[in-house]
C-alpha cells in the first residue's frame, strides 16, 4: 500500500525566495495529518504541489504513489481539495456550485443530484442550497468549499486552513463536520491554530521557513519538545531570586527562570521533586504547581515569537 | 483530446449569460445603437451616399461586427481576469481532472457565444428599426465573417486576461488597442479616405479583413474570399496562441 502522500527533497523556489526546502515528509493511509506553520511557512506552497496547481523546482512527490508531475490528472481523481481562499462562483446557487463540479469530474446526473442532496443534509446546507454563497456566513461558505471537496468521494483530503478566519463557533462546527465525513478518507490539513490540530489529527508535523522542524504525534511532540513537562511554578511570599538561586546549583534543574515573584524551574525528571521541595525547606512558598506545556508554547519556542506579515 | 470539462465551463457560462440577458442586452445594445442613430440617421442630410449606399447601410453591417468582436472580447478578458485573479474558480477547475487546455476551450466559446448571441441582438434591432433587406446568401456569407471574427476577438481577449493581473492595464489596452484598432478598420468610412501610401497597411490589419470583408458581403453581396481566409487564418492562429500562453501561464 502506497503512502497517501510522500515527497523527497521537494523544493520550491518562487524567483529567489525558497518556499520550500528539502522537504521530506510521509503521510499514511487513512490517517488526519496536520501541517503546522506560521503565515509564509510555506503550507500553501506545500499543498499547491500536491494537488498539482504547481510544479515543484526539484525532488519528488508522490500523492497514492503517482507522480505529481506526470500524473497529474490521476492524482485529481483521487483528491478533494479545500484552498485557502474560498474559490465559490457568486454566479452560481450553491447547488449549482456542486452541480459544475459533478460534471467536471464526469459524474453522471443521476448518480450526482442523490449524491448533492445527501452531503448538502449531511452539512447542514440543505435549506440553502437555492441561494448565492455570498450571502451565506463565512462558515456556511467554508461548509460548502467542504462539501465540493468530498463529491466525488475523493480518496484524500486537502485542507488549506480550514477554519482560518471563522469565529470560535463555526470553528467547532467545521471541525464535527470533518470529523463526521473522516472514515477512511485521508485528510491533510494545514493551520496555524495549535487547538485544531490537538483536536483534529493523528499526526502533526510542524515547519518554518520552509523546512520541517517537528512530526510526531500530539503527545510524542509535547513529550519530546518539552522534556516530558516536567515544569514546576513555585509562588514565593518575597525572597524569589535568592531561592531561585540555591535551585540553580542542584544538579537535578535543568532550567530555571524568575519573573517577580514567580519561578519556573524545568526538572530532568520528576522524581528529583522531593529534592527541590527539601531545599526549599523553611522558604514562604504560597504555591507550587505543575505547568502542562501546551502545543501552543511548543509552536512559539519552535518558531519564535515575532510577528509574520 | 476530451472536451467534457470545456463543455461543463461553457455550460456555467451560458447558465450565468442567460439569467442575465435582458439587462446584457440592453447594456450591450445601448451603444452600437446610440452611434447608429447619431451617425446614420443624425449625419443622413450631411453624408449621402458612401461607395454608392446610404450611410445607415454602409456602417450597419461594422456596427454589427464591432458589438459582436467587442462583447467576445470583453467576456473572454474580464471573465478570465475575475475567475482567475478575484474568485479562483480557475484554481477550482484545476483541481478536478480535466486538463488546462480543456479550461481555455471551454472559456474560448463562451466568449464566442457571449459575441455571436449580443451582436445577432444588435442586428434584430437594426433590422427592425431600418428598411434595409438583405437576401440569405448575403446574410451567410456575412456569417462566414461574424464567427471567425468573434473566435478571434474571444482568443484574443483570453490572451489578454491570461497576461494581464491587473484591470487597470486591461482597460487601458482595450482603450489604446482594441477600440482604436476597429474603428480604423474601415467601420465609419471607406478604405479609400485613407492616404494611398497607407491602404496597405490598413488592409493587413486583421480587423480590416474582418469589417471590409462582412461589409463587402452583407451590403455589396460579392464574397471577398482573401479577406474571408484572412480572418479564419488569423482566429486559428490566435486560438492555438491563446491555448499556449494559458497553459505556459498555469504551469508557472
Ligand atoms: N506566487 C508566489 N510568488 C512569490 N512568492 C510567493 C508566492 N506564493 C508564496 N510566496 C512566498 O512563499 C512563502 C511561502 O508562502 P505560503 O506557501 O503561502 O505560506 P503559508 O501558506 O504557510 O502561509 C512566503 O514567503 C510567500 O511570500
Ligand atoms: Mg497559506
């Protein structure tokens, strides 16, 4: 069985800008896969390969084993794509949307109308099926760009920040009816929000610049990127850089760091805890709490935290 | 070569032409009109006959002509600008497996047809509103002249909305080229008023071809064949243009 997506050495240079570089990466069978990044790290580019919008500058990348590109055409039949910027016709109902595209993938009329009318139920888009998707919501517009996506039962899914731009409700919304249309499909997605990815996939690889800097699974990332989480906050009453000082010495602290009157100390392991609180025998400790690392600090430590325009 | 998808795209555009028809071709109808009562019925008393026919005969069948060339080109540029640069509907088509040489067809006819269907219009009008009758074979040989020109001025157009990014530059060109490129083409006045050092140059423009030829035929009912081949040559070749530089274009 062929991987759903593998790329080698996938480079793209856009003039002298490289968008991406070396890119090694292999996505499984039925798996949900999340490319994270922040803006221009080279996602869009990624997914303009693979769904053979574009021509790589050199290396290889194979969607279900075929060529993207010399087998471009195959590799559409199998793909469903949902891209960054909507692509609806105003000029069309939002029936008639999904009808063009039926057609430009060669389904038949009768297999595609029972096809409209069970996904567009299914999405919750039924009722307006009649009216022009500039007069829906961007999260009803986002459902439909989903619902062209999976007409043709496509075998891999691609989506291009999905829920980019919709409020925190319509977010959760996108993300059931992904869940819901799942089963065996593929889905690779790219975001910039840590919560979709930990919500969403199996797998997520994080890149910057163009190069990937991280893949595993949710918790592998966590695990590895941040020791295991082994983060203590101690709370002093006042003394907290003279105590943050003894810590330092101990052989079992790997990191420390003092703001006003709170320290975070990161242990090798956390059986070294007892040690830490026996130093701190006598000392005004308020409160000593273990700090979960979220995704989000592990995005940020990993890629910095400056603003990307 | 499959041409399902470019009969899909077609079938959008006609889809969208024909929800919109009365107020295109009230839109479209409006100018050839407003010129042919200025000039033809205005100008009458002033002008008298042109190569032997009245003026409102002489400019009917380039009024014709220009609305149809001029409503192909605009659909095939500003319909490529806006499905490619404002709603990536192109990008949409290029998702699903049809080929890009299947989408430029596709967007080809469509701007043929929007030409064909609005000048077609224009001519009921003048037919209605003036007494000039035109025998069939005159009015088939016109034809001869009507659909090569509209497939040039659609390929054309595909060209233009294939290279251009932005619509100021595409309302420039049909300012600077288009416009002035029909109206020196023999519409409003004969070959002849031209200095003879020029005709020649005047006569190789396909344009020239394109209105002297439909004239010739529509009103002198003589059909001029080298004009005729000259058009048809000239729509092939911007076809076969049109395809290659749209396809060059996706491949960036
Ligand atoms: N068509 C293009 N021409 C030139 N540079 C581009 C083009 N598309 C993207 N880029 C550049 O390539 C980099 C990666 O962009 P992109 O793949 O869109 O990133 P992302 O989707 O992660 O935000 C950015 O620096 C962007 O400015
Ligand atoms: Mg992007």
């Amino acid at each position: 069985m062929p991987s759903a997506i593998l790329t080698r050495s996938l480079t793209k240079q856009y003039g002298p800008l490289t968008a991406l570089t070396d890119f090694h990466l292999e996505v499984d069978q039925g798996s949900i896969f999340g490319l994270l990044g922040p803006n221009g790290a080279g996602k869009t580019t990624l997914i303009r390969i693979l769904t053979t919008l574009m021509r790589q500058s050199s290396g290889d990348a194979f969607v279900e084993g075929l060529d993207t590109r010399t087998q471009g055409r195959e590799i559409r039949r199998l793909i469903g794509v949902v891209p960054q910027e909507n692509s609806l016709d105003r000029y069309l109902t939002a029936r008639e949307n999904l009808e063009l595209h039926a057609r430009l993938h060669g389904m038949e009329a009768r297999h595609y109308r029972q096809r409209i009318d069970e996904l567009l139920e299914l999405m919750g888009l039924a009722g307006r099926q009649k009216d022009f998707p500039d007069t829906f919501s961007g999260g009803m517009q986002r459902r439909l760009v989903v619902t062209r996506a999976l007409l043709h039962e496509p075998r891999l899914l691609f989506l291009d920040e999905p829920t980019t731009g919709l409020d925190p409700q319509s977010r959760r919304a996108v993300w059931d009816y992904i869940r819901s249309v799942a089963g065996s499909m593929t889905i690779f997605l790219t975001t910039h929000y840590l919560e979709e990815a930990e919500q969403l996939c199996d797998r997520i690889a994080i890149m910057d610049h163009g190069r990937l800097i991280a893949l595993g699974s949710t918790q592998e990332l966590k695990e590895r990127l941040t020791g295991g989480g082994n983060v203590y906050q101690i709370e002093f009453d006042e003394g907290a850089e003279r105590y943050a000082a003894v810590l330092r010495e101990m052989v079992c602290v790997r990191e420390i760091e003092v703001s006003g009157r709170t320290v975070c100390v990161a242990l090798e392991e956390w059986e070294c805890l007892s040690e830490v609180i026996a130093a701190l025998n006598g000392a005004p400790v308020r409160r000593i709490s273990l700090r979960e690392r979220t995704l989000e600090e592990v995005f940020i430590s990993l890629t910095g935290a400056g603003v990307r325009e | 070569m499959r041409l399902r998808g470019s009969f899909a795209i077609w079938r959008r555009d006609m889809l969208v032409l024909r929800r919109n028809l009365p107020s295109e071709l009230v839109a479209v109808a409006a100018y050839p009109l407003t010129i042919y009562l200025a000039f033809g019925i205005g100008m009458k008393g002033y002008i008298g006959l042109v190569e032997g026919v009245p003026y409102g005969l002489f400019i009917a069948p380039g009024l014709i002509s220009m609305t149809a060339v001029t409503a192909a080109y605009s659909e095939s540029v500003w319909s490529l600008w806006f499905h490619r640069r404002v709603q990536f509907t192109i990008d949409s088509y290029r998702v699903t497996p049809i080929s890009v040489s299947e989408i430029v067809i596709g967007k080809i006819l469509s701007g043929f047809s929007h030409g064909l269907v609005k000048g077609l219009a224009v001519g009921l009008v003048i037919f209605a509103i003036t007494p000039f009758r035109f025998p069939l074979e005159h009015l088939m040989a016109y034809l001869a002249f009507l659909i090569p020109g509209s497939a040039f001025f659609s390929c054309a157009g595909i060209i233009c909305g294939t290279v251009m990014d932005k619509p100021e530059t595409i309302g420039r060109v049909e300012a600077v080229f288009i416009m002035p490129l029909i109206f020196m083409s023999g519409l409003f006045f004969p070959l002849s008023s031209y200095p003879p050092a020029l005709v020649p140059w005047v006569r190789a423009l396909p344009t020239t071809a394109l209105f002297e030829g439909a004239r010739q035929a529509l009103v002198g009912g003589v059909f001029p064949l080298v004009f005729a081949l000259q058009v048809a040559v000239t729509a092939l070749c911007t076809f076969v243009a049109a395809v290659w530089i749209f396809r060059r274009k996706m491949a960036e």
